[in-house]
C-alpha cells in the first residue's frame, strides 16, 4: 500500500494532468473538433476559389485529410478518416443548409 501511495505522490502532476485532458475531451471535445472542421472548411472553400480544389468532393477529402492530421498531432486515439467523414459531410449539410435562408430547417 505504501508503494501505491509513494507511485502516485511521484507522478501525481501526470496523473492530474491526464485526468485532466479526459474531462476536457468528454465536455468539450466534440465541439472544438466541430469548430475547427468548419474552419477547415472555409480553407478549403478558399481553396476552390483559387483553383487549388475542383470540386466539392476533392473539398470534402481535403478536409478529413487536414482535421486527421490535427487530431494526430494531438495524439486523441482511436480517430480514423473513415470516422471524420460522415463528420465532415453532416457538417457540409449543416453549412449549405444554413447558407440557404439563414436558418437550420432542412430547405437545401
């Protein structure tokens, strides 16, 4: 027991620390990756305009491919690309709906 106590005395900053990080992601998680994939989004629209990207698929790829990269330099486990795309795509809708009349009502 008393080596138990003395372990956790020892690494007690990154114990704080990790516990820390996991309260985050579970409260605000979802919401940051939200707001930077619309700020991807806007990047690669910019990127359309330029010429860079052709179409809105080409658009969407690039996307998941930045908001990946992101979340791995974060070291946030278990993301895949496979598992930002229907992500990226409900937000596109979510975007393209609310461009349309100013409100989210499902009238693309």
């Amino acid at each position: 027991m008393e080596n138990l106590i003395n372990f956790l005395w020892e690494w007690r900053y990154i114990i704080i620390y990790i516990i820390s990080f996991v309260i985050f992601l579970v409260t605000h998680g979802k919401q940051w990756v939200n707001a930077k994939a619309y700020s991807l989004m806007l990047l690669a629209k910019s990127k359309a305009k330029d010429g860079v990207l052709n179409s809105g698929q080409e658009q969407e790829d690039w996307t998941v491919d930045q908001l990946y990269i992101v979340l791995k330099k974060l070291k946030i486990p278990f993301v895949t690309k496979e598992a930002l795309r229907p992500l990226v795509r409900k937000l596109y809708k979510l975007a393209k709906d609310y461009i349309d009349d100013g409100k989210l009502n499902n009238s693309i």
